[in-house]
C-alpha cells in the first residue's frame, strides 16, 4: 500500500471515480463519465492524494488552496474535499492516512486552516474538526417584497450574466473576504467555472459605481422559482437594492429563495413579509461545514480582547504543548507558557482551541461537549480573548 500525489489527468480513472461513486448517482453514466473531462482545468491547482495497492484506488482525497478570514486576517487555508474510499476496503483506516498526509502537506506549505463538508461530523471531529452554522435558505413570495417597489433608494441595480459580469463579482467577493468573518474564497483556477458555465444571471447593487450587494440566480419556469445563490449585501440598502429588483417578479414566479448568512434576520426585513427559513442538517446528504486551526501562527496578531490565558494543548497531530495566549495589547500574541505562570490555566483540544478562534462555541460549551478542561476563571479569559462571532464559509465545495 502506497500514498502519491496523482497528476491531473490520473483523475479520471481515481480519484473522480471513488468521488462519484460516493457522492452521486450510481453506476454513472458514459456521458457523466466524459464530462469529468471538462473538470480537469477547475481542479488543475489541487493537491489530490491517493492510496492504492496493486495498482488500486482504495482511497483518495482532494485539497483545494483556499484562503479564509480568520477575525479579520486573509490566511491560506486548505478546503478538503472529495474524500472517498473504495466500497471493498472501507473502514480500514485508508482516510485517515490519506487526510493525515495530507494535511501535513497543506500545513506545510503554509496553510494554517483547514475546511470541510463532512459526511459525518463525528469522522471528523476525530482529526479536530469543529462544526461551523450552515447558511439559512430563506424564502418567500415576491408579493410580499410590494413596500420596496416604492422606496427610494440610493444607488442602482446592474444585471447581467455572470459570463460578462464574473469581474465585478470576483472583485466584490474578495472584498466580502477582507471584511466578513469565516469567508472564504476559492482559488482564480477554481472560482472561474461560474463564468465559463454561464449559467446563472448577476445581480449588484452600486453606489457611485461601487458594488455593494450582489446576487447570482436562476429561474427553473414561469411560474416557478427564482433560485437564488448567496445573497451578499455590505449594508441594509444594498440589501433592499437586490429586493426591489426581486420584487419586479411578481407576475413571473410564485416563490424566491436565496441563502444568508447565519446571524441574518429575514423575518425583519419588512414588516409583512411572510418568510420560511430553513437550515437543514442530516446525515448523510446534507451536512453543515467544519474547519480547525492547522497551525498556532493562525492566532498570532489577530485582534483580541484584554484576556491572558496558558492552554495547554492536547492529543492532536499538529497542535501541542503549553502557551500563553495574551490579548491585553487588543492584538492577540503566543509565547511559551513556563511552569508557575500565575495566571488561569485550561487543557484544550485542537477542537476546542478552533472553536474559540472561530468564535462559535463559549468556553463552557467547549468544557461541557468534551474538547477540553476549562475551570471558571480560564474560561472568563477566554471569553475576553475570543468574543463569540458568528463565521460565515461562503464557499461551497
């Protein structure tokens, strides 16, 4: 048995077909098989890893080079993904190996985060994976969004197709990364499909020029729906831009849906809108994202409350020993903790240590779910140092 890294083409006899067989429709068809082909350029900068043995894929997983806001630093992260293994050698302890290099890999070359959909939650957990909130898809009737058609608003809609207008969005997202906890963004190599696909119309909202709200969608029929993607807005009057124009729809769809953000309120948007939203979760199919810190350099200088903390860290392949965690400068610094520091002190898991740095778990939370050891006057330090936030991944992958 043996780990390599595959070239691009090598793809289409294994990786892509453990990923297919794992995650669509079975047994594919020759022209599902041949459109694999046409993947090849958007998946050109990955790193992908198989196992084989006498020549067989019994394993193979994919990293696609990232980058993801962390408390407002753009660090590289590494966005997991076709993990998959043969159905004759599952659970042999293949993913593990292959994610475990991996993950050394992307480490090593300056990754200091990592992210996922899993297809179990609690597989992943085993490798300090921490969950993230899922998007809410929100819908509604374009009726109930009548009020807006009136309102004066300051700038102006643009629409277009994406092919033409993948610029503007691609500008736009890479702002949406500097300024929004969580997000992340795919690589140019990888992001460009949406316009090459062309398959969905562009929406923006401007303010002399400047794009501040976007929105990709399509529309499945008359009398349908208008299926929209992720509905990004810097402010509430982007915001209501791209509603007032979703409001003109009335006579040509029955119902709108768009995904937010998790800390979104839709059901405040206007006072008579009458709004589902839905996160759904199950297992297997539809799950919520992951992520974990790959290297400690991720914590270092990012803004930070007056806390100060020693951790020591445990049980994980790529997190360890005992640090000081200092945040009284409001810029979060590490040093080595020395023995007889006074100052309150917790045992954290890599999990645990992610789930604070990502801002989605209170230090209690992380106590009473098992990533760590965490007495009262620790966790009040913690709570200082990394003030719940609600990360938004952005990219689906």
């Amino acid at each position: 048995m043996a780990v390599r890294r595959i070239s691009s083409e090598e793809r289409l006899t294994t990786s892509f077909v453990l990923g297919a067989y794992a995650f669509e429709p079975s047994p594919r068809s020759a022209r599902r098989a041949e459109e694999f082909r046409a993947y090849l350029p958007y998946n050109e900068g990955n790193r992908t890893l198989i196992v084989e043995e006498d020549g067989a894929t019994l394993a193979a997983a994919s990293a696609i080079p990232m980058r993801q806001n962390l408390r407002g630093a753009v660090l590289p992260m590494a966005g997991v993904a076709g993990v998959a293994s043969h159905p004759l050698a599952r659970r042999r302890g293949h993913v593990r190996t292959v994610l475990h290099q991996l993950l050394d890999e992307m480490r090593d070359e300056g990754h200091s985060l990592t992210a996922l959909y899993p297809f179990r939650p609690s597989f992943y957990a085993r490798f300090g994976y921490v969950g993230l909130p899922k998007p809410r898809t929100v819908t509604f009737s374009p009726a109930d969004l009548h009020p807006l058609l009136g309102a004066d608003l300051p700038g102006e809609v643009g629409w277009e197709r994406i092919g033409g207008g993948y610029p503007a969005w691609r500008e736009f997202t890479e702002r949406c990364l500097r300024d929004r906890h969580g997000f992340a963004l795919f690589p140019d190599y990888r992001d460009v499909q949406l316009r090459d696909l062309d398959e969905r119309w562009l929406l923006t909202a401007r303010v002399d020029g400047v794009v501040t709200g976007a929105l990709t969608y399509r529309i499945d029929d008359h009398g349908g729906e208008l299926v929209g993607d992720d509905l990004l807005a810097v402010d509430p009057y982007a915001r209501s831009l791209l509603l007032q124009f979703l409001a003109r729809h009335v006579d040509q769809v029955e119902r709108i849906s768009v995904r937010v953000a998790a800390d979104e309120l839709p059901e405040l948007w206007l006072t008579d809108l009458a709004v589902h939203v839905e996160a759904r979760v199950a297992r297997p199919g539809s799950s919520a994202p992951m992520a974990r810190l790959l290297a400690l350099d991720a914590l270092t200088g990012l803004p930070a409350g007056p806390g100060r903390v020693r951790v020591e860290l445990t049980g994980d392949r790529w997190l360890a020993g005992a640090h000081l965690l200092d945040g009284t400068t409001g810029s979060l610094e590490l040093r080595a903790a020395t023995a007889g520091t006074a100052t309150p002190g917790a045992t954290l898991t890599a999990a645990g240590l992610s789930a604070l740095a990502y801002g989605v778990l209170d230090p209690v939370e992380v106590h009473l779910r098992g990533l760590g050891d965490v007495p009262a006057d620790a966790a009040a330090e913690l709570r200082r140092i990394f003030p719940r936030r609600v990360p938004y991944l952005f990219a689906d992958f």
